[in-house]
C-alpha cells in the first residue's frame, strides 16, 4: 500500500511538472511555422526544381537572420530508418524543443509517421507527399509549396514520391522521438554506424564539463567563449590589421575560421591575414603549407610565406645536418621567432595571433614550476605576450580552449588542416608534462584549467621588474646558490669558498698558465654573486638593432646573427645567452636545458 502511494505521488508530481512546462513551452522556441513556410515558397520561387538550391537559399537566410540561435550552417547528409521508410536528412537545428531538418529522398519512401509529443511540419521543397488516415478512401495530396501539419498525437500512413525533398520542422517534446528514430536500427536495419553519425551530430560531450550538446549548440557555445576572452581582455581595436600564425595544424586553422566568423558576426572591424613560415623542412613543413594555402583560398585571406632560406640562407635540413638533431631546436626556436616579426613587419603588421591552446599554457605552467622559474611563468601565462627584442605585440586567443574541443570543432565544422608533426621535435621535457595533465584530465576535466587559473594567479606574486629577467637569471645563476643542495647553501660554505679563491690568487705569481681568464664566464657569474651578498640591481634591456641585420635587438649583434655566424664558420654555438617566452618553448620541450649547454658534434 505504501509503495502504490508512493508510486502515485510521483506520477502526480510528474504529471504536474508536465503541464507546468507544457504551457510553457511556447518560450523556448526559436522559429515560427508560418515564417518557414514562407521561406520554403520564396526558396521554390527563386530556384523552382533546382533542390540543391533551394536548400542553399533556405539555410542561407536563416544563417543571416536567425543570428542568436545554434544553426548547423554546414550540410551533412545521414540517412534515415524510421517507421519502415527509408531517406537522408539533413540536420540544421535540434534541441530538447525544436528540431529542423532537410528530409528526403531521390527514390522514393513509406511509411508509418509515428505517433509523436511534438507537432510536425512538412513544408514540401520538391515532388508530393502522399499522406492516409483509417476510414479515407482518398489520399492526402501535399504538392511542392504546401505545408502538411500533423498535429501532436495523430498518427498516419505517408509516401513521398521520387525526388521528394521538405523542410520539416517539429516542435514540442523532442526526446520521446528518438525512441521512434533509433527503434529500426535495432529491430531490423542493424545500420549502427548511422545510428552514430546521427547521435554524433545530435550530441556531443564536452571535454571541459561533460556537458551535453548538439552538434551546432557546441559550435556556438564554443565560438561564444572565443569571443568572451577577446572582448573580456580588449584583444583588438577596431580598423586593427592581424597576421594569424599559420601552419596548417589544427589550431591555428580553427583559429583564423573562429576569428573569421567572429569578426563578421560581432563586426570588430578587423584585417585578417595568414603569416606562414617555411622551415625548409622537407616532407612535412611543403605538405602544411600546401593546406595553409587551401585556407587561405577558403577563408579569403591574403597570405604571405617567409622561409628560412630566404632571410638566413639556410633551411631547417641543412641546419640539422650540419648540428645534428640533439640542438636543432634552438636554432628553429630563435629563427621562426625572427621570421615571424618580419613576415609581420613586412604586412606593415604590429600584432600576430597563434593557436596557443589551454593544454599548451598548462603544460608550461607545469614546465616552469617544475624548473622552478616563475619569471618565466608569469610570462608564459599571459594571453598578450612579447620580446624585448621586437615591438611585434602577440596574443592567445585560444588561450581558453581545450585542445580536445579545438579537435571537436574543426571535426564537426569540416575543417582542412595538417596532422602530422615536426619530424625534428623529441620534445621529451613537455612531453612528460603533458602525460601527467592528461592523467590529471581524465580524472577531473577541470584540471586544465584549474592548473591554468593557478599559475596566472602565481604570476601575480612576480614582480614587474623581474618578469622578464628569466633567461639572464637561468645564465647568471639566479636560481640558486652556486653548488649548493636545493638552492640553499651551509653555514661554512661560503667562508671556504672564499678561503679558496685566496688561495688562487696568492697562487698566480708562481703559476703563470693559471689565470682568472681560465674561469668560465659562468663560473665569473657565481663568483660574482658570492662575493656581492647583496641582490644584483635589475637592468632594463635598451632596445636598439642589430649591427649586422638591422633586426631589433637589446644586443650589439642579435642572437639570430650569432647563431648564423658559427653555421657559416661551420661551428655551431654550443652555448648562447638568450631570453625565450612561449612561442620558442613550444618549438622543444627541452628548449631551455639545450641553450643552456648543448652538445653538438664536430665542433
């Protein structure tokens, strides 16, 4: 008796909740039947039997009119078994309300309608549909440019002819009719890979918070979040001309579709472009740019291509057959670096976008903590990054965005890019970071970004003056005491260090071949900060150019000058004091270890 209580208070509960949002349901829709119909004749009216058309006239309306609501502007045909008829559709809108699709066939179909929670609109784009009830001797004729409405809970018997093509629309409850849509994949077409293409369209989870979407709801949602890190940092003014930093991989192709389609949509005025740089890296880099150039011609986007051979007279081949593959990574780091501020400053460009996702930032904030560096975190977390040796300002708008959802977009929007990675890039150091994110992500989704959130609030807690000190401190020996244990340094240490270096210099009269000359500068550097107990004062790098180049530079001759000179005198530079921000660490996840000692053959 108990349970029956309770079994008919939750069927009233039920029932209530119903009715409550029954009457309103009418909210929550986005689009009207008599606006559809209409646009289904004026469709018929331009392009008459020309269904390819029609089709192209209707989604391209309501992409520019119906402007706030998920649209599946990209055609994607799966087929249909339902009822015991058999056609393709074509989804451009579902939700738990609404669902509108292109339904049809070229040869012809019956069957059952089904009895449904949802009110359905069949606006007729080409042939006739036939419809039947019990008790008629006459048939239902719904011929091009009528609408046939079957109303919520009738049910009938239908045939479309040959060549038959509509526009349905239903509005109601949508769920219960997915019983109805799946029921003949199990009891008689077995087709399961369509029963997945079709929930694949219909629904994806996303990575970030498991939450689930359509199709064209994720590609919204996701553009939306784009849009909300540009505008929520002022990422651009409008009239501002941008160079996307383009490879051909998938991020920096959904990059410049994103923007494209944000800049149009929310009309911030920008000049877009592509800015490629050829490595010279045969096999990989000629086939990226062949893809490059294909989205440059899909986007309409000027593009312009700057190769190492041309600014350094070597290529990436040559330079790792001269090197070998152990140090290649520093070279390609500081030239694409250069090659890039000159593509830019060669478009009369002040600022370059890149693909820098939020599994990159994470994986350098992991990076820089496991080093130790927070000079170079903070730097590395900031969605606007620069050099002191170039004025050219970059920035991460993807900065936000998971790099599964980057995948998951430029899958479902169809999107051309290039796979295959550097063929020169061990990346060891943040190969492993990036392991330990991804172990970290299966377990809690958030982690990315929590680890994101957290090294940008660390970066709070660096001082302005010493943010960008991070390479001369890897080179100074700033991160610790010289030959110390963990950075600390004993009691006695010190006084014995200095009873050495005493002991040294009383040593030179009798020793002539052992000079101070013979230390290593960085040994000079650890003996001067031994000896100074105080902290060095901050020096603020002068900006000027290159004597050899003309390239900006904070130095006398500029690094990519002074890694060129040892390839020309065929000895290449084993060390070379630098300072790198995020862009080159991506180029090699030992980057940093490499410039401090890289050990280099036949030198």
């Amino acid at each position: 008796m108990r349970c029956a209580s309770f079994a008919v208070a939750i069927l009233a509960l039920f029932t209530g909740l119903y009715s409550y949002l029954n009457a309103r349901l009418e909210q929550f829709y986005i689009f009207d039947p008599s606006h559809l119909h209409d646009l289904s004749q004026r469709a018929i009216a331009a392009h008459g039997n020309d269904t390819r058309s029609v089709v192209n006239f209707i989604v391209s309306e309501l992409g520019e009119k119906v402007t706030d609501t998920h649209l599946n502007l990209d055609e994607e045909w799966v087929f249909n078994n339902a009822g015991g008829a058999m056609g393709a559709m074509y989804i451009i809108h579902a939700s738990i309300t609404e669902y509108l699709i292109i339904f049809g066939t070229a040869i012809g179909t019956e069957g059952h309608t089904g009895r449904h929670t949802a009110d359905d609109y069949f606006n007729i784009l080409q042939g006739t549909q036939l419809a039947y009830v019990p008790g008629s001797y006459e048939p239902e004729v719904y011929p091009q440019g009528s609408v046939h409405h079957l109303r919520r809970g009738e049910v009938k018997q239908y045939k479309m002819d040959e060549s038959c093509f509509a526009l349905e629309y239903a509005r109601g409850w949508i769920p219960p009719m997915l019983f109805f849509g799946y029921a003949d994949t199990f009891s008689s077409t077995l087709d399961f890979p369509t029963l997945w293409a079709t929930s694949r369209i219909t629904v994806i989870i996303r990575p970030k918070n498991r939450q689930k979407l359509c199709r064209t709801c994720f590609l919204h949602v996701f553009e939306t979040e784009v849009h909300e890190t540009i505008t929520s940092t002022s990422l651009f003014h409008p009239g501002e001309r941008v160079a996307i930093g383009a490879s051909g991989g998938k991020d920096s192709t959904v990059l410049a579709a994103v923007l494209k389609t944000l800049n149009e949509r929310y009309n911030y005025g920008l000049d877009l472009c592509l800015l490629s740089i050829d490595e010279g890296i045969k096999g990989y880099r000629d086939d990226s740019l062949e893809t490059v150039k294909r989205n440059a011609q899909q986007y309409n986007m000027p593009l312009v291509i700057v190769s190492y051979g041309d600014l350094y007279g070597w290529t990436m081949d040559q330079v790792v057959a001269q090197v070998g593959k152990k140090g290649n990574c520093t070279y390609c780091g500081v030239f694409r670096r250069q090659a890039l501020d000159r593509g830019a400053a060669k478009l009369g460009i002040k600022h370059v976008v890149t693909g820098h996702n939020a599994d990159d930032v994470a994986e350098t904030v992991m990076m820089n903590l496991l080093r130790g560096d927070l000079p170079r975190l903070s730097r590395g977390t900031s969605i606007v990054t620069g050099s002191a040796a170039s004025d050219i300002k970059r920035s991460k708008p993807l900065k936000y965005a998971y790099e599964k959802e980057i995948v998951l977009y430029a899958h479902h929007r169809q999107l051309d890019y290039f796979s295959t990675e550097c063929i020169y890039s061990p990346e060891a150091f943040r190969g492993s970071a990036r392991t330990l994110i991804k172990d970290l992500e299966k377990i809690r989704p958030s982690s990315i970004l929590d680890i994101v959130k957290s090294g940008e609030d660390m970066a709070l807690l660096v001082p302005t003056e010493v943010r960008g000190k991070g390479a001369e401190d890897e080179e100074g020996g700033g991160g610790g005491g010289c030959g110390s244990q963990n950075g600390r340094t004993r009691g006695g240490e010190m006084a014995e260090m200095e009873r050495k270096l005493k002991e040294d210099e009383a040593a030179k009269d009798r020793e002539m071949e052992i000079t101070s000359d013979s230390l290593s500068r960085r040994q000079q550097q650890q003996l001067e900060q031994m000896q100074t107990p105080a902290q060095k004062k901050v020096k603020s790098q002068v900006l000027g150019t290159c004597e050899r180049c003309g390239y900006i530079s904070s130095q006398r001759v500029c690094k990519a000058c002074t890694l060129l000179e040892g390839l020309n005198k065929n000895r290449p530079k084993t060390a070379i004091e630098m300072e790198i921000g995020l862009e080159d660490e991506e180029s090699s996840s030992t980057l940093r270890r490499q410039m401090e000692k890289v050990e280099l053959g036949g030198v």
